[in-house]
C-alpha cells in the first residue's frame, strides 16, 4: 500500500507506471487508468490536493448460477466483473467519515457511533457505519477517511453496486487501518451484516463474496460463517464465448418488497418441514407433504421452493462443467436456471410498474436472437428489473450487441463485461 498526493499519482498513472499492477485487473482493456484519474480529480476538488492518497478499488459481480440459493444456506456459481468502483482516500486524524460519489448522496458521519441508525437506513452512510461496525467487531481498527468515489457500477442494474461500495469501504479501511491482515471471507461477512442490518435490505451473502474473492467462484453457504470458497479457471473468451449483461432499464431501487418475500417464502416452506433453511428440508417430505404444504404456505411459495431444490443441485452441476472446460454444459445449465427463474422463482415480472416489462423483453429478445445457436440467457442476480445475462458464441457477439441495443432503445444497454481475477484491492504504486 502506498499514500501519495493526488497530483503524484496522477502523474505516474499517465507514465504508465502502474500499468503493471492495474492491467490483471482489468482483462482486454486498454483505458483502465481513467477511472482512478477521474477518482483523484474529485479527491483534490473536494478535499485539496496535497494530503497523502490511498487508491482501492472492488469489482461489480455477476451471478453466473444459484438464482436465490445463497439465503437458504445453498450453493451459488459468481464471478467479479471489471466493472468497478474506484475511491481516492485520505486518512483523517479523528473518526470523522467523508465520502463523496458522483450519482450517489455524499456520506458524512461520525465512526464512533457503530450502532445502525434508523434515518440512515437505506442509504450510503448506512453502509459506511456498517462496514465500519463489523470491523471493530472483529477486533479491527478502525479511522476516519475523506474519500472521493468513481463508479462504472450501474446502480440498481443488477451488478451488485451496493456489495461494491461495501467492499470497497472494507478494503479501504483493512489498508488503512490494519495492514490489510482481514481476509477477503471476514470482509464479505461485514458488507453483509452491514446490508442486512444496517441498510436493512435482506439478501444473501453472494454478492459480497463474490466481490471479495474476485475471480469465478463457487460457495457453498452451507455454513455462512466458514462458507466453501473454490476458485475456477475460466476464460469464456478462450472457450469461445462472451458473457453480456444487458441492462433492461428498471431499477432495483425501490423493490426490497419483491426481494423480502422469497427468503421469506422460502422460509416459511423450510419451517413447515421442520427446518430453518431449505437447504436443511428433506425434498422428498416436501413432494410428500405438498397439498398440506400448499394450503399453508401457498402457491407461489411452493413454486419458488421448487426452484431452489433444482436450483441448488445444478450450481453445483455448473461448476463443474466449468472445471472441465465444458461449455456447451454450462451453457444447457445455464437456460435450465433461466427457465427455472421465470416459471418457478417468478422474479422476472415487477409487481405494481404497471406495463414495465423490460427483464421479460430483454430475455425474450435474448432468446430470438439466441435459441438456434449453443447460447444461453437468463435473469441476472436478484431479477424483477435490471440486468439480465447472456452467454453468445463468438461469432454472433457483434449481431446479439448491435441488436440489442437497437431493441431496448439504448445505444449503452447490452456491454461484453469481463471477469476480474481479483477482488477488493488496494493500489500498491511501488
């Protein structure tokens, strides 16, 4: 880790002198210096030039399988995209927490407060108290920073922008404040609790894994607390494919709601049977035990727990594939958990946007362009809007881009993303 003024950093990232450290991070990419330009530029706008900087950055995150596995302790196939966030950071003498963002309110606290505000929930400055919060709890130090932030991260697209900024303010507190000795796995469990508790968004715990890891990974959630974390090999352009996501134009913003209602349906189904989580109920009780079940519970439960079962044996299925080089497996798995998506887990419809319909339209359009070749499309993270993801063969990724864009009436809608190796990472600049 190294502190440099704003003004020296940006004068060795334009002689290319980070360009060996930066350019792993970033697969195929030519112009991967602008972001920490644009980062620094805003630091030494809003907080002066000559303090001494700290440059960290963390991935967005696809998911690649495991369609809402990761909340009933299941397994779950995610890679860290290069897609990022980018912060300029400067420590401060006191507990005092700034962060400005472009596209995102300013955060201004005071870390020595650790307990989750109510006001706050919802927002930026929740996260920021939150990662702090589960740093102290693990024994880590904690400071106050000033910190400039840089997203390429759509928020609300379904790219996990809100486990991005979380990681990325653990790893800029695991540089600053404790040598970087907290674990990638200790800093997916804080941006976690920092979402569920002090954000109070329920979710799993996928997203900030896979932005912690970084690579292609799959976890088993089996014990949250120690989850099995496998890296895997995997160059989708080597194998002849590309992965897109294409933004279908609604936001995830507004649809805790949609997003509470499967852990919790899913939940209620585990308690019928006995257990706390699926992933604990015997699947044979549950085909036993449906038409009690069903009156309980109802219908849309049921379906969505269906989905789960199939869901959480073919993460593992998909991973496997992967492993073995086979592409054409994963892509065959990869239109199952689609399908499974939109009949079973049903999170491809927003419930009250009365005529929106772009996640149907974007994998309708996906399917037209898709379905006679050895691609694939489904639904991409927690569904109802966002993204959804496509893997194309090589020589209709121009076409399926080109046309995608032409169909959603967005030049920007459909982007190849590429996958990350590494995940929360502090620029080192030696």
């Amino acid at each position: 880790m190294t502190l440099r003024t704003a003004p020296a950093w940006a004068r060795g990232l334009a002689r290319g002198e980070a360009d060996a450290e930066l350019a792993p991070l970033y697969p195929g990419e030519a112009d991967f210096r602008r972001n920490y330009l644009e980062a620094l530029d805003a630091f030494s706008a809003a907080f002066g030039a000559e303090r001494p900087v700290l440059l960290a950055s963390a991935p967005g995150r696809t998911e690649l399988g495991g369609n809402h596995t990761d909340h009933q302790r299941g397994r779950v196939l995610a890679a860290a995209v290069s897609l990022d966030m980018v912060a300029a950071v400067s420590p401060r003498g006191d507990l005092r927490a700034r962060v400005r963002s472009k596209g995102m309110p300013d955060v201004d606290i005071d870390l020595s407060l650790l307990t989750p505000e109510k006001a706050e929930q919802g927002s930026s400055a929740a996260l920021v108290r939150g990662v702090a919060a589960g740093v102290a709890k693990l024994g880590g130090k904690i400071g106050g920073f000033d910190a400039a932030l840089v997203s390429r991260i759509p928020v609300g697209a379904g790219l996990s922008s809100s486990a991005a900024y979380e990681i990325l303010i653990g790893t800029v507190l695991n540089a600053l404040c404790n040598g970087g000795s907290l674990a990638p796995v200790q800093l997916a469990r804080v941006g976690h609790a920092a979402e569920n508790v002090y954000f109070n968004k329920p979710c799993g715990m996928m997203d900030q894994t896979a932005c912690a890891e970084g690579g292609v990974v799959a976890i088993d959630f089996f014990d949250p607390e120690k989850p099995l974390v496998e890296k895997i090999a995997c160059d989708f352009r080597a194998l002849g494919y590309r992965l897109f996501i294409t933004n279908a134009g609604g936001s995830h913003a507004d649809l805790t709601d949609e997003y509470a209602a499967i852990p919790r349906e899913m939940r209620a189904i585990a308690s019928l049977l006995g257990a706390e989580h699926l992933r604990f109920a015997d699947e044979r009780a549950f085909y036993d035990e449906l038409p009690r079940l069903r009156r309980t519970a109802g219908d849309r439960a049921i379906l969505r727990a269906m989905h789960f079962f199939d869901e959480n044996r073919r993460a593992k299925r998909e991973a496997e594939a992967l492993k073995a080089g086979n592409i054409r497996e994963f892509a065959s798995l990869m239109r199952e958990s689609g399908a499974s998506s939109e009949l079973l887990l049903q999170n491809i419809y927003p419930g009250d946007r009365g005529q929106e319909r772009g996640v149907a339209l974007a994998l309708a359009a996906s399917q037209k362009l898709l379905e006679k070749s050895a691609g694939a499309w489904r639904v991409h993270g927690g569904g109802f809007a966002g993204t959804i993801q496509a893997l194309v063969p090589e020589a209709l990724a121009d076409e399926y881009m080109e046309t995608m864009n032409a169909w959603m009436n967005d030049a920007h809608a459909c982007r190849p993303v590429s996958i990350r190796p590494v995940g929360g990472y502090a620029l080192r600049g030696g």
